[in-house]
C-alpha cells in the first residue's frame, strides 16, 4: 500500500487581518471615550426607565454621598470655575484666593468643604487632595453655604443645567433638604440623574 | 567598496543580484500591541452619557392661605402615597379618617403600580401627592417618581408629611 503523505503546513498565519481589526476597535475606542473624572465620592444612583441624556458642558452638579454629605461641581465652560471662585471672594472679602489656589480649584472635580475649610483644602497638593476625606457642605439652615454655591454658581453660568446625583441608600430629608435649598434660590426645574433601566410597558410589547 | 568588488568577481558565473527578502513580516506583536490598547479603552471609556430624570417643583407659595385654598380644591381627587423607611409604602384616597385607612403596599410591579393603574382609570384628573417620612431614603423616591411615567401620570406632587399621616401609619 501506498502511504499517504500529510503535508506539513506551515503554522504561521496570516496576522494581517486580525492586525486590522486590532486597530479598527482602537480607533473606535480612541474616538468615543471620555475618561471618566474622578469623583470624591462613589455615588450608586438609583434607576429609571427616564433615557433624556444629560449635556456634557453647562452642568451645575449636586452629589449626595450614601452617608448624606453634599457636593458641588461645577464644569468650567468658559472659565466659569474661576469667576466662581472670584464671586465668592467679593461675596465673602474674607476669603481671597492666589492665582495658584484658582488654578487648583479649577483642576479639582467635586468640592465638599465648608467655605472657611476651602483655602485649606485648596493648598494640598493634588494627591492629597484626592485622598482627602472632605466632610461635605453645609447645609443646615442656620449656615446654608450649598445656597451660597448655587447662587454664585448660576452668576459665574447663567445658562446653566442644575442637576442632581443622589446615592440610593442617602437619606430622604438631606435630599428635601437640598431640594428645599434650590427652591428657596428660585429653581424649581432640576434632573436627578439616574441609571438606566427596562420600562415594563416596552418591554409588554416584545 | 573593495568588498563589494570582491563579491562580484566571486559570483561570476550567477546572476543573482541582490538576495530577495520577503516582505511579509511577523505582525503577532502588532497584534498584542492593538489588543492591549483596545483593552485600556475599554475599560477606561465612559460608554454612554448619565440618564437623568427631570422634575418640575410648584413654585414656592409667598402666602399660607393660597396653599389652603389649593389643597382645598384637590381633595376629592387625590391619592396619597406616604413611602416609609424599609421599602414600605401606603396609600389612601381623598382624605384620610376612621373608614379611610392607609393601605399597605410594596414597590413590586403587583403592588403600587396596580394600584396606580387602577386608581388612574377610575379617577378623573387624580392628583398624586407623594410624601416621603423622614425613615425614607432617595432610591425609594425616585422609584415612585419612575411609577408615575412608567403609569403616565402626568399630575403629581412632591409633599411634606403631615403629622397627621405618621400617626395613622403608625397604628396601623
């Protein structure tokens, strides 16, 4: 009998093709990312079947940590952080920022410090300061510094978008009262930013 | 240039010129290198921009009595909603008494969605007015505030408890 010969092929492939669908999803990935920014707080917002997406710029952002400590970030839109931090200082003559206490708070996400902690808070250094446990803004009646932020947050921005991100688990009167805070400076149309999830009533009609 | 001489009076007899490299070249490291990129943005990326749900609030009565008034005109058509702490939450219709109790419910789609559903066919114009205790907590919230477009209930308000309310869930 004849033996049959098995051709020995050779095991190298051709890495050209998947080489082009490597870089064809970088580029894909290149394109549509946005790092995420770091946040002080990790904040697990609860879910809605709500899908009306938020705008990247002109956000005036209010974080509620699970604990109930208030945050408050603003995006710097036309320089916008820094006229904040201008309209505080003629608000409070106190408080007088150097131009490299501006910068950092120009580069710092959200802010959770009382007003007379601030100056402390900016002259860390940036590691520090993203380690820092901040002990969030007051919001007590008799010292409502969260009021003085959103009415000097709205001057540096008028065109501004108020919006809201509560933890689940946070405590229903520090959102009331937050809620209170905004009503009482004349904003009554603000978002909650919420997750995504199913609406029944759709998913009835698969 | 000698050397290149040397080679030529070696190979007289060849042809050959120049040695033909191959020009297919070893890509597996491209390929890690791509694979490792794509990962890192992957993972890094932010997909999709946050989901937000957006509220109007009434605006803020100057004067007491206009509330009265206010209130006055919604009673026979309201539906009450008072969420308490460890996801409880009650209802009751129109004004709540001895024979008009609050009624026990969950946040599951059998419970106060049903209810909503309900209520919203047989009540014309029903005005919901949602009041959280202080044991409440946001998720509980804006679950209920979800309900009301999940039902298409375009009439609802955010309110404070009244005492009155904590007393009845209280003996209940």
């Amino acid at each position: 009998m004849p033996k049959i010969k098995v051709p020995r092929k050779s095991t190298l492939i051709d890495m050209t093709a998947m080489c082009d669908v490597a870089f064809l999803l970088l580029t894909f990935f290149m394109l549509t990312t946005q790092f995420k920014s770091d946040e002080s707080v990790i904040v697990d917002t609860p879910s809605s079947i709500s899908e009306i997406k938020l705008p990247d710029t002109d956000i005036l952002n209010i974080t509620i940590s699970a604990d109930g400590k208030v945050f408050f970030n603003i995006d710097n839109k036309n320089f916008s952080r820094e006229r904040l931090l201008q309209k505080i200082s003629e608000r409070h003559p106190e408080l007088q920022f150097s131009p490299e206490e501006i910068k950092a708070f120009v580069l710092t996400g959200s802010v959770g410090v009382p007003l007379n902690q601030l100056k402390g808070f900016l002259a860390l250094d940036e590691f520090d300061r993203k380690s820092y446990q901040q002990p969030g803004i007051p919001i007590d009646s008799t010292n409502n510094e969260l009021s003085t932020w959103i009415m000097q947050g709205r001057l540096s921005n008028p065109n501004v978008r108020i919006t809201i991100k509560g933890d689940q688990s946070c405590p229903w009167p520090v959102v009331k009262k937050v809620m209170n805070t905004l009503q009482d400076k004349n904003v009554n149309k603000f978002n909650l930013i919420t997750d995504l999830e199913a609406d029944p009533n759709k998913l009835k009609g698969i | 240039m000698a050397e290149l001489e040397q080679k030529q009076s070696g190979k007289k007899g060849k042809k050959k010129g120049r040695k033909k490299m191959s020009t297919r070249i070893d890509l597996t490291p491209m390929v890690d290198l791509g694979f490792l990129l794509v990962t890192f943005f992957m993972l890094t990326t932010t997909f999709s921009k946050p989901q937000t749900m957006e509220i109007n609030m009434p605006v803020k009565p100057k004067e007491e009595v206009i509330e009265e008034e206010q209130n006055a005109v919604k009673a026979s058509k309201a539906l009450t909603l008072i969420i308490d702490g460890e996801n409880k939450i009650f209802w009751y219709q129109g004004l709540p008494g001895e024979e008009n109790l609050p009624v026990e419910t969950n946040f599951s789609a059998d419970g106060i969605r049903k209810v909503l559903v309900e209520k919203n066919m047989t009540i014309a114009e029903m005005v919901v007015l949602i009041k959280p205790t202080d044991e409440a907590n946001y998720k509980n919230v804006v679950d209920i505030l979800d309900e009301m477009n999940i039902s298409n209930i375009k009439r609802y308000a955010l309110v404070d408890i009244t005492p009155l309310d904590l007393e009845l869930i209280k003996n209940l």
